[in-house]
C-alpha cells in the first residue's frame, strides 16, 4: 500500500522511518545490479540477499519480483529515450549487425551504431537486439534493418555498415545502397582457417588432437584422473582448450595446451581404458 501510495500520489512518505529519497537511492542501486550482473528478478526472493539488505538497511523493504521488472523496463525505456535524443543530434553514425544463435538455439539481429560525441569520443549504442525467427534472408534483414533505422533517425546519417562476409549480410547491405565493410575479425579468421586446411598433415593432427581434448571434456572420470596426476606432478591444475571453428586463435591455444600438458596427459591416459592416444613428441 505504501509503495503504491507514493508511486500514485508522490508523497513523501516514510517506508519503516526510511525517507523516500533513501528508499528511490536504493531502488535505482537495485535495478543498477539487476543490469550490470544480469540477476534475475527472482533474486529479490532470495534469503541470503534479504538477509543482506535487511543488514545493510532494515528500513528498506524489497520490491516483489514483478515490481522489480516493472522498474527495470521504466528504466530501459528512460536510457532509450535519452539515447535517442542524442542520436538526433549526431550527423554520422556507422552501424555493425550480426546474426547469432543462443544457447536455447533462438536467433537475434544484433545492430550496434557508433558514433563520435560533443567531446570528439567514440561513443556507442545498442539499437536492438531483435528475436529472428524468421528466415535470415537478405530480404528479411533489411526490413528489419529498415525498421530499426527509421526508429532511431539514423536514415540519412549512416556512412557505413559492418558485418561478415555472408551472402545474405552482403546482399542486405547492398539493396540498402550503404557503403559495407567487412569485419576484419571474420575475415581474418577465414584467412587462417583456409592456410590451416591447406597445410599439409596439419588436419590429421588437429583431429587427433580434438579427440584428446573432448575425451577429457566429456568424461568426468579422465577429467578427474587428469586432475590427480597433475597435482602429482606438482603442476597447475589446467583444463584442456578445446578447437572453436568460429575464433581462428583456439587452434593454436588447443595444440599450445597439449604440448605443455603432454607428460600429464599421457601419464592419465595411460591409467585409463581408453583407446584415445596422446600425441606423440614427433607430433
């Protein structure tokens, strides 16, 4: 009833004697930590942080996890409001935009606008991070493209756009008649990638070496034993880097890590039943 009163009709009124200029200081820190650390809203359900709030103010009652989100989408659209209020005032922006999967396999646009503020800073914006489910066709990202342009108030104002070499990112791009540049990262990647396929005997040997390397990644037995022969061994307690096809640099760290873990390595899979084998020194 009192935080309605005071949300409703803006008295100033004491929430267990806290004034609500406390109580506001507190609630801004709140959303503040829900953001930076990604909490979730449930967190304020937890005993262990109300045991803590309670310690650090026990004046101070916690919002319900559903007035708590209210609070960080009134806060979101505030950022966003004042975020496009200086997008107004910009003359050039350049864009980057990026297809990618989550974990629970959903796909997202991702569109960052960059530009340099009243003190000559580079600064940088989030535009959106837009659910795709559609088909990532050329034709269906620059709708959304288009949409989130218009939105913004950058139409006019973009001089560049960043993204991969994809087809479909290439032709998007195109049909909005933008200058493109390719992100040096994923081109750089697939330059390695290729050398990397081209050199002789080095594909056997990285397949040799994922196998090692998902052994110990999926067993949690050859992970343990691992473990115990290298404090044996008075080394570093390390797990093993496994090969991503998308970051050009982990095949490196991948065979890197095996060679300084070789002695154990081969020592764990010598006391497993395994028919996985360890790199030779040859290798």
């Amino acid at each position: 009833m009192i935080r309605h009163f005071t949300a409703k009709h803006g008295a100033a009124v004491n929430q267990g004697n806290i004034h609500v200029d406390r109580k506001r200081e507190l609630e801004g820190a709140l959303v503040n930590m829900v953001v930076k650390d990604s909490q979730p809203f449930s967190i304020v359900d937890d005993c262990g942080f109300k045991e803590l709030v309670a310690l650090l103010d026990p004046r101070y009652t916690l919002p319900s996890r559903g007035v708590l989100k209210e609070m960080v989408v009134k806060r979101y659209e505030e950022e966003k409001t004042k975020a496009k209020a200086v997008m107004q005032r910009v003359e050039a922006v350049s864009l980057t935009a990026d297809m990618w999967t989550s974990i629970n396999m959903d796909a997202y646009l991702a569109v960052t606008c960059h530009y340099v503020d009243d003190s000559a800073k580079l600064a940088t914006v989030i535009l959106g991070v837009l659910p795709f489910p559609e088909a990532h066709t050329a034709v269906n990202i620059t709708a959304a493209m288009r949409s989130l342009m218009e939105e913004w108030g950058t139409e006019g104002k973009v001089t560049s756009i960043v993204t991969d070499a994809g087809v479909n990112m290439v032709a998007f791009v195109r049909s909005l008649n933008l200058r493109h540049a390719l992100c040096f990262a994923h081109s750089l990647n697939v330059v390695v990638k290729k050398s990397l396929d081209a050199t002789p005997g080095l594909q056997d040997l990285r397949k040799r070496a994922r196998k090692v390397v998902t052994f110990f990644k999926t067993s949690t037995t050859a992970k343990e034993k691992l473990r115990e022969v290298q404090e044996q061994m008075n080394r570093p307690v390390l797990k093993l880097i496994q090969e991503v096809d998308t970051r050009w640099n982990s095949t490196y760290l991948m065979l890197q890590c095996l060679f300084k873990e070789r002695q154990s390595v081969g020592a764990a899979l010598a006391m497993l039943k395994t028919d996985v084998r360890p790199l030779s020194s040859e290798d």
